[in-house]
C-alpha cells in the first residue's frame, strides 16, 4: 500500500504547475467517474474499476495535469 505525506498531498505536480486545488479536485472526479462509468459499460468487475481509480490518481501525484489533461 501506498501511502503520501500530507506535504506530498499540498504539492501534487498539478499544484505546483499552478492549477488549484479546487479544479485538481474537479478534474480527479471526473476521471474516477468516467473510469467508473466506462467499466460498468464493459461489465467490468468492480474490483478492476477500483485498482482503475487508484492507478489514475496514483498517476497524478508524479504527472501534472497540464502535461497530460483528462481527455
């Protein structure tokens, strides 16, 4: 398991290239969502849909989301 400290949590890449928290937040439920909605569509299990959601946000505590934007 993986863990972050809350320092690592205030400064995500996303943060740090100037986007807020309210919009990275926006943005990181948008995508859970859309995994989730995409996985239901495909009769996924939900258990891939949850290691779905933990890999994409896993993905944005080390890339910006300027660098690679949700869609």
């Amino acid at each position: 398991m993986m863990y972050y400290t809350k320092k690592e949590l205030r400064q995500t890449p996303s943060k740090i290239d100037g986007i807020s928290s309210s919009v990275e937040l926006k943005y990181r439920k948008e995508g859970a969502k859309f995994i989730v909605d995409t996985g239901c569509k495909l009769n996924l299990v939900y258990s891939t849909m949850a290691t779905a959601v933990v890999y994409f946000h896993r993905f944005f505590m080390r890339h910006s989301l300027k660098e690679f934007p949700l869609y």
